[in-house]
C-alpha cells in the first residue's frame, strides 16, 4: 500500500471528517488577541455540555479560585483564553475518538496520551514556556494517527498491532504495510482539521531523534512531547523494555531543550495527581489508583527481571571484561529502576500518609472511637511501612557500586536493616510514635 491510498481513506472516514463546529470558532476566536471576551462566552453557550465542563473546570480546585465561579464571562476571566481552548479541544477530542470504530483499548491508549499530555505540560512549565496549554493539547492528540488507521484499514492493523504487542517496532510494522506511519497520519489528520500547525509538527515528529543546537521556537513543542513520549510510563504501542528504553535517546532530547536530571525527577514527582485529576476531568476512564499502581508494581517486577537477565549476559559474555563498564551500566540501570519506583510509589505513600492523617485528627478530636487502641497502633504501623518504603527507596538511589551489593535469586541482598532503623524521613507529616 503507499502514502497516498491510506490519506485518501482517512479523508473519507465519516467519524473523522470534521471537528465540532464550534470548536473550530472557539479556536480562531481564542486565537484572535483583538476579539472580545464576549464573543468567545457566545459561542461557549451554544454547546450546553462545553458551558458545564468550562464552568466545573473554574470552579474546580486545579484551576479555580475561591469564590464560586457562575457564568461562562467569569470562567473566562477565570481560566483565561488559552485554557478555555484547551478545554474545549481535549473535550472534543474525547468526544471524537469515543465515536471511533477501532480495537484499540481505549483505556489503554487513552492512559498513555493523557499520560504524554500531562507530561508535556509539565515539562513545557519546566522550561519556562508560556503556552504550556498547547504542550499538553499537543500530547493529547500524538497518537491519533493509530486510531485513525486502525479505524480505516482494521484487518491490516490488526495484524501490526499484534506484531508490536510482541515487542516489534510499530513504525517499521507500519510502514512496511502502509508505506506510511501514524506520526505521518495523525499529523495529515490535524492539518485536515486545520489545526493549529504546532500540533501537526509535535505529532509528525513524535519519534524523532534529532540532536539540536538550540531548538527553534517552532521546534520546542514539538521536542517537549517527543521527550514526553519518551518518559510515558504507561506504554501504548511496545511492550517496553529495558532494551527499548533508549536512554541515549532521550538524552539527546533532554539536551536539545537544555534540561537536567533534577529538572526530569521534579516533573515526575508531580505526574500522578495531575493525570488523575485530568482523566477525572475529562471522564476518562483509565483504571482506578490500585489499578494504576499494580500496573506499575508488575513493570517495576519486569523491569528488575530483565536487569538480572542482562547482568547474568555481561557476567557469562566473555568479549565483555570490562567490569569498570559493567559497574557503571548496572548502577544506572539500577537507578532508572528505582527512579520508575519511587515515581509511583511515594504517590502511594503520599495518599496514605494523607489518609492516616485525616483518622489522627477525627482521633484527637474525639470524633472516632478507639477504645482498645486499634487505630492508633494501625497508624502506627501505617507510619513505619511507608518509612520503610522511602527509606529504601532513599538507600537504593545512595548505591554507587555494585562491587559489594548482590542479587536476590542468589539469597543476597543489600542489607538495609541498620540504615533503616536510623532513617527519619524529611517530610514525613504524622510523627513517628515508636
Ligand atoms: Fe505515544
Ligand atoms: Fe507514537
């Protein structure tokens, strides 16, 4: 098949033919500096359902303010112009993709695009960019170009969708079958819309890696939500390993836009809330907190067996002697890992903290019983698993060597008995009454 059969075949599918009506005047109003507010409130009230999400979106504690928010003039001032036009693209957008035909979980793809999006945004505020909205629409949409070649060709993406559910490349997949991929399509789709042109280049060059010197205004988006894709824990079209992580790449990336490690742990930190927030906002269905953490628990699992099958290859490869090397590769491998871990770990700890915290108030102030001291000491227990989760969290990142540590299919383990004992957590909120 070539390029131009699959292009053709996406302008004719019906369900993505046109965005909403009024979601093309929100934009060029939105985008019009000189046109009134009350233009843009106009055109807001002709969608009923739009008008109720701008307006629960200002009242909302994310993005609102103290007094109640009631009328869409209001929600304007509130919001301003650019986030009232993310709203009403990311709601159109999920309303578009639900209408899709396609055999693509749309749990699954919708976690790792809202995943990018929140990402993008993250890093866009990071780098100190003003239109930190545009990153994060920019991250919603980078993969609807599966979506819409799924929905057009559904056999023949079946078959590349299997294929790349079993660790092969997607874009190679694609291409070989299409002569085209879905950075090409999805960003074909966008100018069909006539989308603003910075989100067909973001989508277009999604998977690109280029080294820059300095990135042109007009290549900063397009590099955030590359480098997001690169940090999406939740993954859509690879099982992703270890192998797959391309750690050079998403340096080259990171240099590109002039971030450092602290800068990427500073973004991470934040993801989880924000995602959640967000998916809630958007009606999104993406799996409850446990659902997401035990995802997570059994990447961390996969991730910590693949990094035991490759040091196992570097101690048998008898090419490979040199150990200095070896050392090196394994602690940063090691330390990705417990990056990813605390990452959606100290969100878990952070909601239980808060939750324990909440049972000591209603406690001291007299509104719960606890005649036998149950909840007291369950708090207790509470306290002393999550330090000991941050603790080892802490003294896993402290590893420098691997020269005295050892693996735990061999019954050896770092011993974290003793540091963890002296270890007080900085921000611990309830205080530790052993
Ligand atoms: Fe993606
Ligand atoms: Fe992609």
């Amino acid at each position: 098949m070539e390029e131009k059969q699959v292009l053709k075949r996406i302008e004719r599918l019906t369900q993505l033919a046109t965005l909403p009506e009024v979601l093309a005047q929100i934009l060029k109003i939105a985008d019009d500096p000189e046109s009134p507010l009350d233009d843009l409130a106009r055109v807001i009230l002709k969608d009923v359902s739009l008008t109720a999400r701008i307006l629960s979106a200002a009242n909302s504690a994310y993005y609102g303010r103290a007094s109640e928010v009631s009328s869409i003039r209001d929600a304007i001032m509130t919001l301003g112009s650019r986030t009232v036009k993310a709203i009403a693209l990311s709601v159109s957008i999920v309303n578009v993709i639900g209408r899709l035909d396609t055999q693509i979980s749309l749990k699954t793809y919708w976690k790792h695009s809202l995943e990018v999006a929140i990402i993008s945004e993250l890093v866009a505020e990071k780098y100190g960019l003003k239109e930190k909205e545009e990153a994060y629409i920019a991250g919603i949409f980078h993969d609807i170009g599966i979506l819409a070649m799924d929905a057009c060709f559904p056999r023949e993406y079946a078959h590349v969708w299997k294929s790349a559910q079993n660790g092969e490349s997607l874009i190679s997949l694609e291409e070989s079958l299409f002569g085209t991929n879905h950075c090409r399509v999805g960003s074909y789709l966008l100018s069909m819309w006539k989308l603003p042109q910075v989100f067909s280049r973001s989508v277009y060059s999604h998977h690109d890696t280029v080294e820059l010197k300095e990135p042109t205004n007009e290549q900063v988006i397009p590099q955030i939500v590359n480098l997001a894709e690169r940090l999406a824990k939740y993954r859509l079209d690879i099982k992703s390993s270890l192998k797959d992580m391309e750690f050079d790449n998403s340096k080259v990336v990171m240099k590109n836009l002039g971030l450092t490690n602290t800068d990427m742990a500073e973004v991470e930190a934040e993801i989880i809330p924000k995602f959640l927030d967000a998916a809630s906002f958007l009606e999104i269905e993406v799996g409850s907190p446990l659902e997401l953490l035990t995802e997570a628990n059994s990447r961390v699992f996969e991730l910590y067996r693949e990094i035991e099958e490759l040091l196992e290859g570097f101690k048998k490869d008898t090419n490979y002697r040199d150990h200095i090397e070896y050392d090196r590769l394994a602690v940063e491998i090691l330390h990705t890992v417990v990056a990813t871990f605390s990452h959606y770990f100290n969100n878990a700890c952070a909601s239980m903290l808060g939750r324990a915290q909440l049972i000591e108030m209603a406690l001291k102030k007299g509104e719960l019983e606890d005649k036998k001291n149950i909840l007291e000491n369950s708090l207790i227990a509470i306290q002393n698993g999550v330090n000991n989760i941050t603790g080892t969290i802490a003294e896993l990142k402290q590893v420098k060597s691997f020269k005295t540590t050892l693996y735990h299919d061999k019954t050896l383990i770092i011993d974290l008995e003793d540091s963890l004992k002296k270890y007080k957590p900085k921000n611990a909120k309830i205080k530790a009454r052993i």
